[in-house]
C-alpha cells in the first residue's frame, strides 16, 4: 500500500512538523511505502493520501490546496480552524471563499457577520473569539476520514456534521533520554514553559503564586518564554510581589536546557483556555518526565486521568484552586509523577500510535472495496435462494466487525 | 451437559486442530455429556473468502433451538470461535495466523494491496468481537496464548490437550530418527533430510503427507537408501514407528502447540527441534527431553550423531519426557473447559 503524507516538516518551525518527524519513522516500518508530498511538486501517486491540518495558513495553506484536489484521510490536529481558513480565503483575495466557509459553519446569520469582517465593521473574528466559529466544516467536508487526538475534537467534528470514520490516535510521546536536572531548587520549584500570555493563564498563575508564596516562602517560580506583545507580565510580577529569589526567568532557552530545567521542577503548570481543541506535546513531554502536572479542565486536558494530571477549572476561583493545587502537587509529586509516567507509557506509546495510524490508512484505502464484495456476495446467494430481506445479515457482518 | 464442539475443516484435510477437537468430542460422551462436533468447511483462497467464512460461523446461532438447550458451546481455531452462544468457551487452537504473525513473511497470504490490507484487519475486528465474547479463553499451549496477547490483548489459560489414545510403548532404540508431521514447507522436513545428506550414517523415516512430499522428495534425491517416506500411516503402524525409533525430530516454524512431542515420550524417546519451533519448546529443554538446536541442517545432523551414538543419553532424555507427558490428561482438560 503506498501512501502520500502531506504534512509540514522540520526545519518548519511547527509542532505538527516535529510530531511528523517522530511518527513517520514508526509509520514507515508499518506501511509499505510512505511518501511525505512537497509543497509546490506533483502530488504523489498513492492508494491513499494523508492529510495533516492545523490552524496556521503559512505550514498549512498548500495542504489544504491538495486536500481539495484529491480527498483523503484527514489529521485534524484542532478543533477550529478559523485562522487557517481565514488565511486561505481573505489572505488570497477570496473574501467570497470566507463567507462561504462561515455559512457553512453557522448559516446566513454566520455569513453575514463574515460581511461584517470584510467590511471592517466588526473585530477580526480569527483573533476575538474563533472557538465559537471554528470553521472545520469546509475540511471536513473534503475527508473521506478523519484522525484525532481526543474525544473532544472527535464530538467537535461530529458537531460539525462529519459522519464518515473516525479514528481517535492519541498524540505520540517522544522517547525520553536520561535528562540530569538543571541546578536549580525550590520549595518547591514551579515551572511554566511556554509562550506567555492571556491564554495560558498567566494572570491566574501569577495571582496563585503569590498566595502560595505566602503560605510557602521558598517557593519558587521559573517562567521559561517570550511574553506576548500586550501583555504586562513584568508589571503584574511586580505588583504581585513576585521577584528575586522568588523568581526565575528565561525568555529563551536551547532545547536540551529546556529539558533539563523542566526535569529540575517539582510541579509543571501548563493551564489552557479558551481550547481550540489542541493536543499540547509540552504536556506529554512534562508527564513523559514523571512530573506532578497542573492544566485546566478543558478540552483535550479534561480527558487526562485524575490521578495523572490536576485539572483545574476555569472559573472565577481559578487562582485559589491553582494555588491549593500547587501545594497538593508538590506533597504529592512522587505519586503523581509515577501515574504521569504511567499513563504516557501505555497510552501515547509510538508504537501503538504508529499501529493505529497504519490500521486507518489501510481501512481508508481498503476498508469499502472488502466491504463491498463481502456484502455483494451475502446479497447474490441470499438472493439465489429466494431471500430478499438480508438486513439480519447485513447486522451480523457488521457487529462482527467483517464489514 | 448438552455441548457443541466447534472446528473449521479444510475438506480432506486431517490434522492437529481436528484431532483434538474429535477427542474432546469422545471424552465428553466418555464423560456421560451429550457432545457433538460442528464442523463447516474452510476455505480461505482467495483472501476476500476469509471473511465469508467467518461470517457463515457468526450466522450460526446455536443459543436456543427447537427442543433442548445447549448448554455450552466450545469454539477452537479460527473462525469457528465467531459463533454465537450465551455460554461460549475457546479453546484457542489457533487464530488465523496469517493476518498476525505470519503476515509479511513467507507464510503470509495478505499482500501490500489496499483491499488485502484492509481485509487483514477485517480478520483482527473479528477475532476482537468473537473473542472478546467468550466466558473463557483457554490456549493449547503458552505460546499461543502469548500470540493472543501480542495481538489481541486478551489474558488467556494455557491448558494442553492429551495427545490421541494409541498404545504407545517402547521396544527398541533402532538407529534411525523419526519425522512424524504433515509434509507442508512450514514443517521444515527438508532440514532433515538435509541433515543426512550432511551425516552420511544418518537414517530417516519421514511419516505423513502434504502438499510439500514432492519437494521433499527431490530433495531426497541421491540418498533415497537412508530416507524413507513412509505416507500416511495407520495407528498401528504409527505406535510402532514411534516404539522403534532412536528419537523424533520435529522443529516447525513457531509451531502453535505440537502434539508429536508428547507422542514421543510417551514412547520413551527424546525430540530434536529447534529454537524457533515455538510450542514444543515449552516441554523439550536441551539436556533434559532431547534436543534444542539452531534451525541448521549441521546443527541437527551433530544432534542426531549424539542421540544415535548414545543409547544411554537417549533412554536417558525420552523416560524424563514420559513422566511430562503423562501430566497431560483429559480429565484435567475436561474439568478446566467446564468449570
């Protein structure tokens, strides 16, 4: 079976591309012939083609472009899209292209806030509020099946009005090499890595912070991540109280540092909202570590275990259950970083990821053409003998999962 | 109790799985149980076919009929486990090992093809839902039920079955080696005979037959004195093969169980296999019951050399092997199936 994959690759600088870098390896010693498609060259000849979607028009504008020429299996890698599709319609001119895709998500009244964009009458609505209009509907109309991470994007695409097969594939963990911890203490030691902003509940973090920092003087901080434009964190440490040897802060560091800095925390916080349905590779990497984690209950993160990771609820008690949380995790990092570990092994294990991405590719190419002759013959010698009614065997086929 | 014993058959063809299907049947009437055997005919060529055949067993319903109940249905080898009961035990002789194990090496029959592809994983639905039904999974042997959980996460009971009820006994420690064993290429016969072509004194005695004889006997070409085909042989004359020989050699290709082992123990004689054959390595140890060797003509001829040209070692090693095999009895199975 040969299949073409089109996906960003490194050196793109996108979390897509370096999960395609570590799957394709895996994929590779399941299927027989792999073909990762080129931007800007002829697409591949294959019995099925592989599509990866995320929100960002620049890694995948041109994928999008091939999906619509030849439908196939789509990793749909978030739960909107409004960016991506924004970026392929009003970003090439083609504002007609955006109300269109807006009128198939929410109706004529969808259509005319679009007018509302082009007209300059309205904010831009991929950077305000694109979780209420995530526009996959346009996606999802060209896949002939759909990968997802999580139950939540798989309910979102459901919601959207896709009725074709669905495969939920956890998102694979990268192996993980002996990390020594970076020489830096804390009691205990929080970390939140990451670029900083609204989203990531920093505000919440911080208010958190300073409470447990009162309750637990040695606590200590370290932001790893640019700060976003507009966004006064250095203002809110300070009035916060958050600073000196309570505070540790990087705006960049190299990838093996990164690591070592995460394996020296006592507790890994990566809250999330609002979601757009995104798996966070930054997550299983800190479970990967055995690290006691915090993330908000939503999305994707509602659908970790209790015992692995601390959900918190995005509420107006957000900060104070951050910070009991933060207390809670750190008595508790042993167990709670044993269960991380734990559950990254047997549920985002490559091997079975690589087994499930080969078992879909293999019933998209071929699942309809068995499916079809099993049931072409059911009918041909039931209606040999007379029988024109083969529901029943038809419901038999199915739940004994021939067809 | 009123019990219905499940197997495929592949028309004119007799083995392993069939036997021991037809003495479960025997001893559970032996037992006073009311047992019959349902077979249907298999056919798995070409390989859409699969997939009608195990539907045909997911069509027989045999959870209620006119008049009495079964009470329990017992399913073996694939597909014949996909049949519908509230009371449904396996006996897992084995899954339809080429769309696991066997798929992508020479033994497969699935190719690279979409539709082959997408059949492959039709066949693991199945055994999912079928297997997944049953009250309990037991395996003829461990490593069977390793297979299951490799493939399909199920925990299952290793529970061997009794070789078939001849009179096995020992006469003499004659000095050739016996091969007793379908002639098919996964068998592996041909290593024998490449073995006396590479030991000039070795003699052997090929019983059984299969699609492979032709080959086999080609390669036999030349030394058609000290290699004897001797077909399909009768009880009789297979307990007096066994009775004579010096030992039995039998190394298929991860055999699922391997009934001929426990054969030649209980006729007193040592087995030579080889460390890929699978379920015979689960009672021949090296140095205990025979010979454990690498899948290598030299390698077996060295070993048939040391069992000929040590009598005392090879009466040693079969008697260890008897007192395994008579661990093994239908009572233990019966019980284990039942409870």
């Amino acid at each position: 079976m040969k299949v073409a994959y089109y996906s960003p690759m490194p050196p793109d600088r996108s979390g897509i591309a370096d999960y395609s870098a570590l799957l394709l390896p895996a994929l590779r010693e399941r299927v027989a012939d792999v073909v990762v498609a080129q931007p800007g060259k002829k697409a591949p000849d294959a019995d099925v083609a592989l599509y990866h979607v995320g929100n960002e028009p620049v890694f995948h504008g041109w994928i999008v472009d091939a999906l619509e020429k030849r439908p196939g299996v789509v990793v749909l890698h978030e739960a909107v899209l409004h960016h991506l599709v924004a970026g392929l319609t009003i970003g090439r001119g083609n504002g007609r292209g955006y109300l269109d895709a807006m009128e198939r998500d929410s109706g004529v009244a969808g259509r005319l806030l679009g007018l509302g964009v082009l007209d300059n009458l309205l904010p831009l609505l991929w950077e305000t509020q694109p979780e209420r209009y995530p526009l996959t509907g346009t996606i999802l109309d060209l896949a002939e099946g759909l990968i997802v991470h999580s139950s939540y994007v798989a309910r979102k695409a459901r919601e959207a009005g896709y009725a074709g097969p669905l495969w939920k594939i956890p998102h694979p963990a990268w192996p993980i090499e002996p990390v020594e911890p970076a020489a830096v203490t804390g009691e205990p030691l929080i970390g939140c890595f990451g670029y900083l902003n609204m989203n990531k509940r920093i505000p919440a973090l911080l208010e958190a912070f300073a409470m447990l920092l009162e309750r637990r003087p040695g606590a200590r901080l370290l932001l790893v991540g640019a700060a976003a434009e507009r966004f006064d964190l250095d203002r809110r440490l300070e009035r916060l109280g958050i600073r000196g040897e309570s505070l540790i802060r990087h705006d960049y560091v190299p990838e093996d540092q990164l690591w070592s800095l995460m394996a020296a925390c006592d507790v890994l916080v990566n809250l999330r909202s609002p979601t757009m349905g995104e798996t966070s590779g930054s997550v299983i990497r800190g479970l990967s570590l055995g690290k006691a984690m915090l993330v908000s209950d939503v999305g994707w993160f509602s659908e970790i275990p209790d015992n692995v990771a601390l959900k918190i609820p995005v509420d107006r008690h957000e900060s104070a259950t951050i910070a009991g949380a933060l207390e809670l995790a750190a008595d508790h990092a042993a167990t709670l970083g044993a269960s991380a570990q734990h559950y990254v092994r047997s549920e985002h294990d490559l091997r079975h990821v690589a087994d499930a991405y080969a078992a879909a590719l293999e019933m998209a190419a071929g699942g309809d053409a068995v499916a079809d002759q099993v049931l072409w013959r059911i009918s041909e010698a039931a209606s040999e003998v007379g029988l024109e009614d083969t529901s029943e065997l038809f419901r038999q086929a199915r739940g004994a999962g021939l067809v | 109790m009123r019990i219905a014993v499940c197997r495929p058959q592949v028309p004119f063809v007799y083995g392993g799985a069939e036997l021991v299907a037809d003495q479960l049947v025997d001893e559970l009437r032996v037992r006073g149980h009311d047992a019959e055997l349902v077979a249907v005919p298999f056919k798995w060529h070409p390989r859409a076919r699969v997939l009608d055949q195990a539907l045909i067993w997911r069509l027989l319903d045999l959870s209620e009929l006119d008049g009495p109940q079964i009470d329990l249905v017992i399913g073996t080898k694939f597909p014949s486990y996909g049949i519908r009961h509230p009371n449904k035990v396996v006996w897992l002789i084995h899954q339809f090992r080429q769309a696991y194990d066997f798929d992508r090496t020479e033994f497969g029959q699935f190719s690279e093809s979409p539709e082959d592809r997408a059949t492959r994983l039709a066949v693991e639905r199945f055994d999912d839902v079928a297997l997944r039904e049953a009250r309990r999974i037991f395996t003829i042997s461990g490593n069977v039920a390793g297979r299951l959980k490799e493939h399909s996460g199920l925990d299952a009971t290793v529970l061997p079955p009794p070789p078939q009820k001849l009179a096995f006994r020992t006469d003499t420690y004659d000095d050739f080696v016996l091969s007793v064993n379908r002639l098919d290429r996964a068998k592996r016969i041909d290593m024998l005979i490449d073995a006396a072509r590479a030991e000039p004194s070795l003699r052997i005695v090929i019983a059984g037959d299969g699609p492979d004889r032709e080959r086999l006997q080609k390669a036999a070409a030349g030394i058609e004195d000290r290699v004897e085909f001797a077909g399909r042989v009768d009880a009789e004359t297979l307990t007096d093969l066994y009775a004579r020989c010096r030992a039995v050699f039998y190394a298929p290709v991860d055999e699922d169980y391997g009934i001929v082992p426990y054969e030649a123990f209980l006729s007193g004689k040592p087995v030579i296999t080889t460390h890929d054959a699978g379920g015979p390595l689960e009672v021949v140890s090296d140095g205990q019951t025979g010979c454990v060797v690498a899948p290598d003509a030299g390698e077996i001829a060295r070993a048939c050399s040391l069992l000929i040209g040590d009598l005392g070692m090879s009466k040693r090693l079969g008697e260890a092997g008897k007192s395994i095999a008579a661990r093994i009895t239908w009572d233990a199975c019966i019980d284990a199936l039942l409870a």
